[in-house]
C-alpha cells in the first residue's frame, strides 16, 4: 500500500496548503513534471492559483481518479452529471477555473470548462455575447468601417445584393465590380471620382443601371429611397437610390 | 471573501489559445455568425491559422431544379446568397490559411464565386468539388492557376480533361491525388497519362470501367501506388462479334500487373451494397438517392472525408 498513499504538498498563491495523494495531484501535468523532475518532498508552488479554486479543482481531480481506478462505484452517465454539475458556477469562477486548468495542465477539466463557455455563446449575436460577458465593444468607428467596407465591395461583387453601391475605389477596381457583378442596379456615391463614360459604356453592355449620387442631397428635386438589410452578421448595410441627371 | 471575486472577469484578454480551443468546437454556421465582432481580440482568435485548416462546408447544398439545357441546374438566389455570405466571411478570417476546402456534391458553386474563393485561399492543397455545372472553363483554370500548391483533387467525370490536367501539370508541382467521381473513359485516363504520369493516387471508386482502360492505368502510370477501385463497374470488351460482358472478377492478367501498387483496392463482391447500387445505377452514381454522408467514403484513407 506505500506507493498509493504518498502524499504531495501544494501551496496556493494565498498561501493556503492543501496535503493530497499522489494519484490526484498528477492529474495535473504541471504539478507532475514539478514533482518528478524536482525536490520531491518539498511544497510545490502553484502561484497563479487560490486556494478556493484549487479546492475546487482538487475535487474534480479526486472524482475522476477514483471513478476510474473503480474505488468509487459510478457509471459513465452519472459522471458527466457530476462534471455538468461542476460547471454550474458563477462566471468568475467558471473564469478562474479555465485558466487554472490551463496554467495546471488538466486537459480533460479544460475542455469540461471551454465547452462551458461554448455553450454559453453559441445561438447568440453579437450584443448579446458582450452583455452576459460583460466585453466592451473595441472596435473604433474606423475599424468597424473599414472591416464593412471590404466586406460590403466583395459581397456587392457576387451579386450578393440587389443594389451595388460603389464608394472609394480605384478605377480598375470599380470597373472589375461593374464587369462582375450580378447586380442590376449600381449606385456610385458622391465622393466617388469616376469616369462616367468608360463606367457607363461597361455598365450599358451588362444592362445595370447607373445612378450617381449627387453632391448634395438635399436638392429638392431629388426622390430618395432608402433600403435597409440586415446581413447577419450585425452589419446593416444601407443603400441610398438617388436618381439625378448624369 | 475576497476581494478578487467581486473584481469580473475580462473575457475579452483570456489567453488567445483558451478562446481558440473554445472556437474549436463550433462548426462553420457559428464560427461565422458574429463572434468575430464582439471584440477585436475575439477576432483575433476567430482568425487563428488552427481553426481554418479545413473549411468544411459539405454540410451545404443548392436549393435547385434540374433543367433540360445548360448548366443543367437552376439554383435559387437566395440558396446562392447564403452560400456566398458563409464562405465570403469564412474566407475573410481565414486570412489565407485555408489548406483543404469541402463541397457538398449538391453545391453548385458558380464560376465568380470559384474565383473569388480561389484568391482568398492560394495556400491550398486540397480541393473536394464534386459538381462542376456552373464552372467554366475559364474559372477552374483561373483557380488552379493560383493554387500552385495543390496536391489532392476530388472532381466530378467530365467529358473534356485535357485543358484540366494540362493546367494542373503546368502549375501544380506537387500534385499528386485524384479521384474522380463518374464514368472513366479510356479517353479520361489516356489523358491522365499524357499530362499527369508521375500521380500517385487514384481513385475511382463506384464508376464504370472498362478492362482495356483499367490495364493502360496499370501499364503507364509507373509512380502510381494506391489504386481505389472499389464496387466499380468493370466491362470487358472482347473484340467482335463476341458481346460485352461484366466482370465478375479480376483475371490474373490485372493481378500481376496491379502487385506493384502499394495499395490495390478493390471489391465486386454480389453481396457488397455498393457493388449492387454502381449496377443500378449503371456506373454514375446517384448520390442523392443514398444515406446523408455515404458520397465521402473512400477505402483510401486520404481522400476519404
């Protein structure tokens, strides 16, 4: 019975010490390596870990070895009852326990804790991701700008749309979207500087028609329509339909 | 307690590898429906080479009709948007990083979308598309132009290879695996020798195939090692006035020419149902009359999905 019941020393980064066997503690591959390649009498130092958390994942660690050493009588399914009901904790401490599974190396506690969190994203938008994890939304009105821009060009250029809007390009790049897209309308905005001929000349061959926003909108004589979709992903993509003489 | 457990969490600064390994479990849909915008950092992770390494979207067919003129199908537009919306985002954070990209063979992809596709992952090395009909010429030689890495390639029959293979032989050093899914003529395969002699791997698995096509594949393709004709339909055409008959089983002539292969697949057994639904179907498999799933298998380990 000698080996079983060795016992190893582990001290948290709240100084709290925790006496547990063996078998439990090399659950973990850090604390393993430590123990095998290190002083093995000595107290093993898990810094980046509270006594709390630990306590906790001592348990987890404990269920697990017994249940497959058979010291402990419970079936597959009433296992993963006990792992399901490990994770229903408050989120810092869901929090706390990934990143010390991760730090400890207890793969198997890692992946219960991530497909936690998976769970708790997935059949979520965006917004509603940010609010149950309290995430501040970074992306600054450039990038968010910038990203549905790219996005919005390539997406036109599949005809992915009903309405091309054309903003900010090269010519070579305009003409390459006139040339591709399935697009039966195309929309070139008022700071776009363009070539109306050439553009014209492509867009009359594939039977788009062009409309030019004007430099000012607000010209009475000018009927507006806006159309508003939804893409998805939480873009909103509007498209303005001016007609003016060109 | 402490003072700790009242401070939250930041999830947005969790180490990028936990939220890969959390990314890792989603599949497509959900890898695309918006994580990537909660934060820049989530991006970050959503954009990760590991999560991109296949992109699988053999979960995705057309919503189509079959009509009598070409391309022979009609895809609803709005089945085309949908594809278009997944794979644009998909290829977007995939940042290039996309090495093996999966079709369903009921997704018709059109030619602009191949090209556009076929841009945004130039590091490719394996292509699985087994419906071509809205592929032009001009797209898939685009794309096999960009991916110059390309070693493995599963493609319907068509009736005109040469401009393919030659495309393929001209920019695809390392190419080295083909499975074709159809009829194999001897044309096809006079083909595959002239502009691919050196390949590898062949499959062609649940297809018609005639004996005298069967021997030139054994007889000239000298770097061949793995040939996959499992449940194939196997004609022999003796010279007349004698009939065509089917093949029962392989003649010591095929045996001794095929043992120098490292892997000779093969099964034509009455009992086998695979055996039974090539027979019914005639050599072309309908696909679409069998089990979700059952198109991917191969007995080759590397073209199976």
């Amino acid at each position: 019975m000698g080996s079983t019941s060795t016992k190893i020393k582990l001290r948290t980064s709240d100084q709290k010490v925790f006496e547990v066997e063996k078998a439990v503690a090399v659950q973990s591959q850090t604390i393993k390596y430590i123990y095998e390649n290190g002083c093995p009498d000595s107290v093993i130092h898990v810094h980046s870990v509270s006594g709390d958390i630990l306590s906790k994942i001592l348990d987890y660690c404990k269920k697990h070895v017994n249940s497959a050493a058979g010291k402990e009588d419970i079936s597959p399914e009433e296992l993963y009852e006990w792992d399901a009901n490990f994770v229903k904790v408050d989120q810092n401490t869901l929090f706390d326990l990934i990143l010390a599974a991760n730090c400890l190396k207890i793969e198997s506690l890692l992946d219960l804790t991530c497909q936690t969190v998976a769970n708790m994203i997935k059949g979520k938008r965006p917004e509603e991701i940010r609010t149950t994890f309290n995430i501040k939304n970074d992306y600054t009105i450039e990038a968010e700008e910038a990203v549905r821009r790219e996005n919005k060009w390539a997406f036109d250029m599949l005809g992915g749309v009903g309405t091309m809007v054309i903003e900010e390009l090269a010519d070579d790049t305009m003409s390459k979207c006139v040339t591709n897209t399935k697009s039966r309308v195309c929309v070139i905005a008022a700071n776009q500087i363009v070539m109306m001929r050439s553009i014209s000349k492509l867009a009359n061959k594939k039977s788009i028609d062009v409309y030019k926003q004007p430099q000012n909108p607000t010209t009475p004589r000018i009927k507006e329509s806006v159309k508003q979709r939804n893409v998805g992903t939480g873009f909103i993509e509007l498209f303005f339909h001016f007609k003016c003489k060109m | 307690m402490e003072e700790s457990d009242r401070v939250a969490r930041r999830w947005e600064d969790l180490d990028i590898d936990i939220l890969v390994k959390i990314f890792q479990s989603f599949d497509i849909i959900e890898l695309t429906s918006g994580i990537a915008t909660v934060c820049t950092s989530w991006r970050m992770a959503c954009c990760d080479p590991l999560l991109w390494r296949t992109l699988d979207l053999s979960m995705m067919k057309s919503n189509f009709i079959k009509i009598p003129l070409e391309p022979y199908v009609y895809v609803d537009a709005r089945s085309d948007k949908t594809l278009n919306h997944l794979l644009k985002t998909s290829l977007s954070l995939s940042q290039g990083n996309i090495m093996t990209l999966i079709f369903h063979f009921n997704l018709y992809v059109s030619d602009d979308l191949l090209t556009y596709t076929a841009e945004r992952c130039p590091r490719l090395r394996r292509l699985v598309m087994p419906a071509w009909n809205r592929i032009k010429k001009t797209g898939i030689c685009k794309a096999i132009r960009i991916w110059q890495d390309l070693k493995s390639l599963t493609m319907p029959s068509i009736a005109n290879p040469p401009y393919l293979l030659e495309e393929i032989a001209n920019n695809c050093k390392n190419f080295s695996e083909l499975k074709v899914m159809g009829p194999f003529d001897n044309f096809f395969a006079a083909t595959i020798i002239t502009y691919l002699p050196k390949i590898r791997v062949l499959s062609l698995r649940c297809s018609m195939l005639v004996k005298d096509t069967l021997i030139s594949i054994l007889d000239e393709l000298r770097n061949l090692e793995v040939l996959n004709i499992s449940h194939c339909l196997l004609i022999e055409i003796p010279p007349p006035p004698a009939p065509r008959r089917i093949m029962r089983e392989l003649d010591q002539c095929v045996l001794d020419k095929a043992s120098r292969l490292r892997e000779f697949l093969t099964c034509m057994k009455d009992s086998c149902i695979m055996c039974q639904r090539t027979r019914n179907d005639e050599g072309l498999m309908r696909w679409y009359k069998y089990e979700e799933g059952v198109w991917k298998a191969d007995e080759v380990s590397s073209l199976s999905l």
